[in-house]
C-alpha cells in the first residue's frame, strides 16, 4: 500500500513520471492516502508520551501510533515520515519534513503549538480531545 | 475499588492519565483537577491522590493536609518532573505515601497507586529518614537566608532591585541620585550581609529565595 501524500524535496520525492503511469493527474488525487495515518509521539516526559500513546491506540484505533525516545526523533521522522509528530523540542528535521507536529509543553511550559499542514496555532490548555481533533483533521485530509 | 483523584495542571496528561486509570479493573476516577483550589473542592471520597508536585496556584504538598482532613485514610502520590532532591524531600516531609518523577512510566504510576493503596510505602525506611534529613537542612539554610535578607536596609533594597532590572552602579547611582562610589559601598555591604561574592549570585540569592522576581522580557 502506498502513501502518496510525502513528497517533499528534502525528505524524499515521489518522482512525476509515476503520476501518469498510476492515472493520477491532480495534485488531490496525488494527495491519496491508502493506508491510515502515522502518529509519531516522542515528548518527554516518559510518562506524558506513554499516557498520549496509550489514549490515541484506544480512542483511535484505525491509526498507527509509534512511541519513540526523544533523541531517536530526526532519525525516526526520516524513516518513517509520519503524518504528526509529537514533540517537546521542535527539530529542524521535524519542522521541515514532518507535515504537521504539535510542540507539547516545551521545558515544561504549559504551552503547546499546533501545526497542521503549516498552519500554527499556540495555545495554555490544550486537552486530550484537541490532540484527536488534529488526528481526526488529518485523517479527514488524508481522505481518498 | 481504588478511587482516584488527579491533580495536574497539564490538562491533555491528565485526561490522557485519567483515561488509563479508567480502563484498569480496580480504578475509579473520582475526580480530576487541574489546580489547589479546584482540587480542595474535589477530596471527598477519594482513597489516593495523585498530584503534581507545581501547581498553577501553589505546592502539591499543600493537599495531603486537606486531604488527610477529609479522609483520614487518604494518600497522596506526588508527580514531578523535577529532579531537585529538597523537592522529593519536603513532599516526603509532608508526609506524602511516595513521589515519582515524571520520567518513569505510565505503568510504575499506576502500580505506584496500587502499592500505596494496599500500604506500601514507595520509600524504604533509610530513603525516608534521608529526605527528613534533607528537607530540615533545606528548612535551615532558607531560614538563614531569610534572616539575612531581613537585615538588608531599606535603601540596599533600592540597590538590589535595580540591579535586578540590570542596571549597573553608575546606572544605579543616577538613578538614586547618589554618588557612584555611594551606590558601590551600597553593593559592597549588600554582597557582605548576603554572604555572596558577586553582584550576580547577590541577584540569584534574592531570586532563589523569593525576594525579587525577575519579569520575563517583552
């Protein structure tokens, strides 16, 4: 199955000459997803990943959740190009390669900011259902 | 069946955490708060407390009396994700049934609520004598720096206030419309009464024990 949705220069392209072998001619037709998406969550602290992963694996069952160490972000970002990526420490590599991220309170701040396809928000409260949302949004973006 | 209250103010942790406790058999989640004040409304009934150690509004420490006052039985857990170990001491002080830093995992807390419940405490009988130990040298040496802030006078306040907004001394000369080698005797006997060496760990002295506040910049 593949997704067709990575095609950023830096992180790997899919080359055009696919684009009229496989039909497809538009860039939302491009922009298929045939599989769910990926959640990549690797925020500290410990705890907070674990809660965050555990809850997403239950309340959102269609989509793949992969709970990294914090220092394995750039590596795993590029391996795996997840659809989100949870952070407490915004990367070059996760702000370039990674479509959309939430930053969750960075060295312990009570703030978080919300990238969804480049579009930022930054909010003090964010809550477990805001979390879904982004996973729902990006799920309904993903959408044939 | 265990039920739980749940005090912290990173409101997405603690619904994350809340729905975890939920899906365990032996868990009830009798109320979730995400602040002193909210939680003191919430302590009826609730068998242990898991609470995070910095509070918007205050010490997490501060609920194992009013919860003790509601429930005689209650036990509180303190979260932190501090590794500061007069932090660990002074909840143990209050007479917390354990703390856990924040880097463990979710299951070790969970696990942590079971034992507590059950009469287990986290820490052995040296750890606890240690943090005792700790928490009255701590209470020691903030009773001393008190003192000595205490004996600053009114125009060393002046001094150090302006120094915290970093002014140096000419700055701070003109600004008290003194003299500069005035305003440096000022810091010298500020540096002196203080037991520090340098204007600079003057003004963490002052910071570090609550007495001047440093505003973030705009």
């Amino acid at each position: 199955m593949y997704n067709w949705s990575r095609n950023t220069n830096k992180c790997g392209v899919w080359p055009d000459i696919y684009r009229p072998i496989l039909g497809i001619t538009s860039i939302r037709g491009w922009q298929v997803c045939m599989e769910t998406i990926r959640v990549l969550v690797a925020n500290e602290p410990r705890s907070y990943r674990e809660a965050f992963s555990f809850a997403f694996r239950k309340l959102r069952p269609h989509i793949s959740v992969v709970t990294i160490e914090p220092y394995e972000l750039d590596g795993e970002v590029l391996r795996l190009r997840p659809d989100l990526v949870l952070c407490s420490e915004l990367t070059e590599t996760v702000r370039t390669c990674s479509p959309s991220w939430v930053l969750l309170y960075p060295h312990g701040d009570s703030r978080a900011v919300v990238s969804i396809a480049g579009s930022r928000t930054t909010t003090t409260d964010i809550q477990l259902g805001d979390l879904l949302s982004v996973i729902d949004q990006l799920q309904y973006l993903a959408r044939p | 069946m265990i039920r739980v209250l749940l005090v912290e103010d990173h409101n997405s942790f603690r619904q994350s955490m809340a729905f975890m406790f939920e899906q365990e058999p032996d868990f009830e989640v009798a109320a979730q708060a995400g602040s002193l004040t909210e939680a003191r409304g919430a302590l009826e009934g609730v068998d242990v407390a898991v609470i995070d150690l910095g509070l918007p509004d205050g010490d997490g420490v501060e609920l194992v009396r009013d919860l003790r006052a509601v429930n005689p039985g209650g036990k509180v857990l303190i979260l932190t994700s501090s590794t500061k170990r007069h932090h660990f001491a002074r909840a143990v002080e209050a007479g917390v049934a354990g703390v856990l830093n924040k880097a463990v995992s979710i299951e070790e807390i969970v696990d942590a609520v079971r034992r507590i419940h059950g009469g287990e405490l986290l820490l052995s009988q040296l750890e606890v004598i240690e943090m005792l130990r700790l928490a009255a040298g701590q209470r020691e040496r903030d009773r001393t720096a008190q003192q000595a802030l205490g004996e600053l006078t009114p125009r060393e306040w002046e001094v150090l206030r302006l120094l915290a907004e970093g002014l140096n001394d000419n700055e701070i000369a003109g600004r008290l419309a003194i003299r500069s080698d005035t305003a440096r005797g000022y810091m010298s006997s500020i540096l002196n009464r203080l037991g520090v060496e340098s204007r600079l760990q003057a003004l963490l002295f002052a910071v570090k024990h609550g007495a001047i506040k440093i505003e973030a910049a705009e």
